[in-house]
C-alpha cells in the first residue's frame, strides 16, 4: 500500500507540522519512504511518499530494552537529532523512534544488518558507519 502526505513549514513557529505524518508512520508497518522537499509560491513543503503494509496491531515496546539497550537508544537518539539539526531536516527523516529501538534489539554488526531494519535499506549506506560505532560503544568522532 501507499500514501502521500504533504507536511507545510510553518515560518512562525520555525517547524514542520508534521504531525499527522508521524501519527501515521506510528500506526502503520512502514516498508520505505522517500521524501522531497519542495517550494511552491513561496511556501515550503515536505512530501512523503511512504510505502507500507497494513496498520499495526501492536506496537514495539520500549520497555523490552535491558539498560545497555536504554544507553544505546538514548545515544542513538541524540545522534540522529545533532546530524538532523546539522542537516537542517527533522529527525525522523533519519531514524524514527522505533527504528532505533529495533536497531538495539537487533544488535547489527555490520551495514548490511541494518539494511535489513524496515524503512533504513536506503540510509544505512550514509548514516549506518556512525550508528554501528555507537553500537559497539566507540568513542571516535562521528561524522555529521
């Protein structure tokens, strides 16, 4: 199944009202997304085009994550919003919320594991270096 959902920028409040997008990608399996930002007569716009199966019935439970779990979430968290602050996007184009906790769960070791997280095959080739260096608790600088 597909969907587009178009998100406007907000210039007084300096955001995307994404909220719709998000409730959306929270209650469905989410197979890909590809996104392209847009300027149309002088408004700015996201446009998601997400690819996904039907709506979940459950949902990944932050609970299940053992404490080194909870450190590597948190940690992975601050790294996708400094490089989505960086890159001037909002963080969900990088990782959601629940992809991490499924990068956590899975333990990856290697680029093409997280090639294998549902909705990151695209991204793990720029972003996955970085989070596998988090993962195994290195302390070398990441890049942005």
């Amino acid at each position: 199944m597909s969907k587009l959902i178009v998100v406007r920028f907000n210039r007084d409040l300096g955001t995307f009202d994404d909220s719709d997008f998000v409730k959306f990608c929270d209650s469905h399996q989410i197979v890909n997304i590809d996104n392209q930002f847009f300027n149309l007569e002088g408004n700015v716009y996201y446009s998601f085009f997400i690819e996904y199966l039907n709506p979940k019935k459950s949902y990944i439970d932050f609970k299940d994550l053992d404490e080194k779990g909870k450190e590597q979430y948190d940690k992975l968290r601050d790294w996708r919003n400094e490089v989505a602050q960086n890159e001037g996007i909002p963080p969900y184009i990088i990782l959601y919320n629940k992809q991490i906790v499924e990068i956590v769960k899975n333990r990856p070791k290697t680029v093409t594991d997280l090639e294998l997280i549902r909705g990151f095959k695209n991204k793990a080739a720029k972003y996955g270096k970085n989070i596998l260096k988090i993962l195994g608790g290195e302390n070398d600088e990441f890049e942005k």
